[in-house]
C-alpha cells in the first residue's frame, strides 16, 4: 500500500518550508490540497509539477475514500493545507482516521503551525496551553465553548478571521472579563506582521476605530490562580460559617481541623473565625 503524508506548508513566508517537504511533493503521485487555487502558487514556486487535486471540508467524506482506494493500489498521497500543518482546524484528521482503519501508513512532516507560532511571540505562559482553533459559528455550541473557556487557566490560542474579530473580542470581554490579558497575533511571517498586547477591553476599543487585516491567532491569559481563589472565596462567604463547620464535619474532620479549612476558605485567620462562631452562638 501506498503511505499518506502529511506535508506542512507556509503560513505567509514561502520561504517557511523543508528540505524533506518540497522532495516529498515532487516523489508522491498525488497532492490533495484544501484550496488548489492557492496550493498551485506555492507548487509553481518552487516548480512541482505533481498532480494536484482538491480535498476539503465539503468534499472530504468522499473524496476521502477515493484517496483511501488510490493508497490501498500503492500510489502515496501528499496532503497540504491552505496555510500550516495539516489536520490542525482543517478537515485532515478524517482522512488520516479513515487510513488507519485500512491499515494505510501516516506519517507528518514538520513545519510551520499558526498556533504554535502565535503562542511562542505572545508574551504569556506556553508552558500548558489549550488551542481551541475556530470558535463554533452555532450560537449555542459558541455559547457553550466560551462559558468552557471561563474556567480555563492555560493560556488559550484561538483563531479568527479579521472580519469576525471586533465581534469576537467583545464576546471574549463580555465572558472572560476585560481585564483579561491578550496578544493578537496577525499576519504572521509576513510583511506586515504584528503582535499587539493589550487587555481585552483595550482591543475592542482599539478595533472600534481601526480595522483587523488578515488571518489572526489570538492568544488569551488564561485564568490565575489568584481569580480563582477570590472565586472560591465569594462562593463560600455566601454559606453561613456554622453551615460551613457542618460541611467539613460532615465530612469526619473534627472540629479542629475543620476550622482550619473554613479559616482557608475564606481568607480568614483560624482565631477570626473561632470568634465569629462565638458571636453566632456556636
């Protein structure tokens, strides 16, 4: 059987391509490409001259399982994206699904990936981070993603187009907080690229006189432990402090120990809350 490989390709630079890329699309029979308008500028470029055909989201299903019969005969298939590493917000992940079910050998060829490039220039933590790509276009599943986020405390990488972005980042504001810190990350590789920090509320004012140009990763602070532990804190101040000790004891700690962590809970110190227990009777 044939191998499927998947190629990535640059996201602005046409320079931002490998050695092992550019031979592997000239020796592979076939190159599935998302847009082959697009594609065919980076293959005329540096003068590929393999057969190109289209593999994208609304053909994926069966143009999949054509690719899938032409690997199962012995041809290798090249897929490439518009811009990036393949399978990453693109419909690549089916296609190399369905090969594994046949038994047809993957392999990924390293490059260029928006996400990846956008978290490494944003200034905030890319020790753990979550990518969430494109935001759902359904308003319930958006809705429902955005509340997710909320909890989130890596760094979030998102992608949007320029034209959705005010609206976007005003959604962004509205269920994380303006205060929230941001980098927006657009153009990236090419001439005119631009990496803006800011708050969430600072971009929305920004994009209110001055309109976002091309394809933009945004890269979002997650939630700090400090927000969290302030959370956590409102969340039991609104519980009476007896029905807080009947919590814990509930639990089997003992009155004690019980203290010390209502006393944690709340911010408080173990002899401030031993006295408030006494103005309530306890």
């Amino acid at each position: 059987m044939g191998t499927l490989y998947l190629c990535a390709t640059p996201i602005g630079n046409l320079e931002d391509i490998t050695l092992r890329v550019l031979r592997t699309l000239k020796e592979v029979d076939l190159i599935a490409a998302e847009d082959t308008r697009n594609s065919i500028k980076l293959l005329n470029h540096y003068d590929i001259h393999t057969p190109l055909t289209s593999y994208h989201e609304h053909n994926k299903i069966k143009k999949g399982r054509l690719l899938v019969e032409k690997m199962r005969q012995g041809q290798d298939v090249a897929l490439i994206t518009d811009a990036g590493t393949p399978g990453i917000s693109d419909p690549g992940e089916e296609l190399v699904q369905m090969c594994y079910q046949k038994g047809i050998a993957v392999t990924a060829l390293p490059g260029a990936a928006a996400c990846i490039l956008g978290l490494t220039l944003s200034g905030l933590p890319a020790r753990s981070f979550a990518f969430e790509g494109f935001l759902p276009m359904d308003a319930k599943k958006r809705r429902e993603r955005l509340e997710a986020l909320v909890r989130e405390t890596r760094t979030i990488v998102l992608y949007e187009a320029p034209h959705r972005l005010a609206k976007t980042i005003g959604e962004l504001a509205q269920t994380l907080g303006g205060e929230r810190r941001i980098s927006l990350c657009r153009e990236l590789t090419k001439r005119h690229e631009e990496v803006f920090q800011t708050t969430l509320n600072g971009l929305a004012k920004r994009l209110q006189s001055q309109e976002a140009k091309g394809e933009c990763v945004l890269v979002i602070q997650g939630k700090s432990r400090q927000e969290i532990k302030e959370e956590r804190q409102r969340q039991w101040s609104q519980m009476d402090l007896s029905e807080h000790m009947a919590y814990y004891e509930s639990q089997g700690l003992d009155r004690k120990e019980a203290m010390k962590q209502v006393a944690r809970d709340r911010g408080l110190g173990k002899r401030d809350v031993y006295r408030q227990l006494l103005e309530e009777g306890e």
